[in-house]
C-alpha cells in the first residue's frame, strides 16, 4: 500500500514537472489565457509569469533609451539612456500573486545624457571628485517648454525603444520598440506643478496613477514620464494683456523617472528574442541554399567570386560572410 502511495506520488510529480516544461516553452502571449482553464492550471501560469518578470527587469543584455522631443526639435534633441531603479511590489508579490496584481507592476528608470551629451564640467571629474572627498557632478536632462499667448497646450513625441550595443561606440545591433507616443503638455498642469515645492514634486511611492507628476504617453498607460516642472526666471508677462488672455509662458522640464508597466517589457523582449531567431534561421537556410544549391556540395567559380549577399537587421545592413559568423551576430 505504501509502495502504491509512492508511486503514485512520483507520477503526479513527473506529471506535474512535464506540464511546467510544456507551458514554459510558450510565449507569454500564449501563456496568460491558459490561466483561465483551471485554478490549478492558474497557479502554475502566475508562477512562470511572476518569473519572467523578474527576469525582464534585467533587460537580458539591454538598454532603455527615451526619446522626448517637439517635432521641430526632433534631430537636436538627445536620446536619454535610463538606469533601472526598482520594481515597487515585485518582491512583496512573490509566486503567489494574482494576475491582476502582476499586469499593475511597473518599473521605474532613471534618465540619464550619455559622455557625449554631457556638459565638460560634469564629463570631467575633478581632483576631489577622484579622491574621493565630493560626489560627482549629476547633470539633470531637462527640456524648455515654451506656450506663446493663448496657447493652452504643446504635444512631445515620446518614443521609447530597448536597444542592444554593439562592439563599437554609437553602434546598435537591434532596435525594439516600446512605444511610441505623444504627450500633450497642458498650461494648467505646468503653473499647478511649478506651484509645487520640490519635496511634493520628487515624492516617490504613491500609486503611479494618481501621481499627476507622471504624463502617460498612451491610453492604456503602459509607459509614462514623471518630470519636475520649473518656471524660467526669463519668462516675462507682457505690459499690456487682456483679462481673459493667456500670457506666453516658459517652463523646465526636467526628467525625475520613466515609468514602464514591467509586463510591457516582458512582452517586448520576447518579441524581440523570436524575432532575432527568425532572422538567424532564415539567414542560415539561405546561405545553405546559396553554398549546396540542389544536391551539390561544392560551389562552382561563378558562386565563390559573387558578391555576398547584404541582409538587414533593423536599421544596420550585415554581410552574409560565413553561415556561422552570421547566425552568431544576428542572433
């Protein structure tokens, strides 16, 4: 009878650990509806789905970049690099969390200018800085917002991609998109954050959706800018002004945190790692095709002095030099 009981036991749990493999094999996408056939079946997704959260936080060999920019100013404006700070309530969400609460997760970075954005002064550390007597200087990145007379509103475009480095300075292997949006910058909210003191304004730990520091760059508020608005000591009111005008007015704006729902960023990077396969696997049939045309195994004169084909990844054209060389660098 004890043996039965142990047998019995060992099955359900090679049963229990094949069932985990098949559903880890699956895309998240394809993942969270199977949480609805059954609350055992929603215990084991919520647990895979709490993993990869944490797993997407490290952003596998990532970076995030933010764009924020007024369409005019599209080509001055610098590209922002953004540190991960935290995932507030990942930790205290553990295995056991719904679903609900997993999909209200967000992850906060920090924007930041890159060395060759950066003002000499803060590029360059000082003596004391190196001997460790100061901290270093910390440059803001901040943006001007200016509203002529009457104008209630300006739109920024906010894009935000996951990038991959390449061996060189300035070079991107890939290029995955996060979202790309529009933030519409109001006059109200500008005068009633300047209104704010600094303590109010960089207070963290409220729920990020009644923190009205935060503009979302889309309705589902997947991603938004959390910004400190200052008023600009050269913004001046003209002399002569009607009652019911609205004088042009001059704002900072400067960036305190991106917000990112971690889900958002988990999906992004498994779209991003099936869609780098792709590319490997049809590279590599091609180039198959192209070194053993039919049943041959040798390529003729005409096929060893063409031209190698040129592929694009992205925005970045590689030459398909070598089968193994190629698959490697694309994937």
């Amino acid at each position: 009878m004890l043996t039965s009981k142990v047998d019995i036991h060992a099955s359900l749990l090679t049963a229990i650990k094949l069932i985990i493999n098949v559903l880890d094999a699956l895309p998240t996408r394809s993942l969270l509806p199977l949480a609805a056939v059954s609350r055992r079946l929603r215990g084991l997704v919520g647990r895979l789905h709490y993993y990869r959260l944490v797993e997407a936080t490290v952003l596998q060999g990532r970076e995030l970049i933010l764009e924020c920019y007024h369409p005019s100013d599209r080509i001055s404006t610098p590209s922002l690099f953004c540190k991960y700070l935290a995932t507030d309530g990942l930790s205290e969400a553990g295995e056991d969390a719904n679903m609900e609460d997993l999909n209200q997760l967000y992850s906060r970075f920090k924007p930041f200018l890159g060395e060759e954005n950066r003002r000499p002064r803060a590029r360059r550390p000082t003596t004391r800085v190196i001997e460790g007597k100061e901290e270093p200087l910390t440059e803001v990145p901040s943006y001007d917002v200016n509203l002529e007379e009457g104008e209630l509103f300006t739109q920024l475009c906010a894009v935000t991609n996951l990038i991959k480095v390449g061996p060189r300075r300035g070079l991107f292997i890939s290029i995955d998109n996060v979202t790309d949006g529009v933030i519409r910058v109001w006059r109200d909210w500008l005068r009633k954050q300047a209104e704010r003191s600094a303590t109010e304004q960089q207070q963290v730990g409220q729920r990020y959706f009644d923190d009205s520091s935060i503009l979302w760059t889309d309705t589902s508020k997947n991603v938004g800018v959390k910004f400190r608005v200052l008023p600009k000591e050269e913004s001046q009111t003209p002399l002569l002004i009607g009652r019911n005008e609205d004088p042009p007015v001059s704002y900072t704006l400067e960036y305190q945190e991106l917000i990112v729902r971690t889900n958002k960023l988990l999906l992004t990077l498994e779209t991003s790692e099936a869609q780098q396969i792709a590319h490997a696997v049809t590279i590599s049939v091609d180039l198959e095709e192209r070194i053993l045309p039919g049943s041959t195994t040798s390529c003729s004169n005409e096929q060893r002095q063409a031209k190698p084909p040129t592929y694009r990844n992205g925005s970045f054209q590689i030459d398909a030099r070598g089968g193994r060389t190629l698959t490697m660098l694309v994937a």
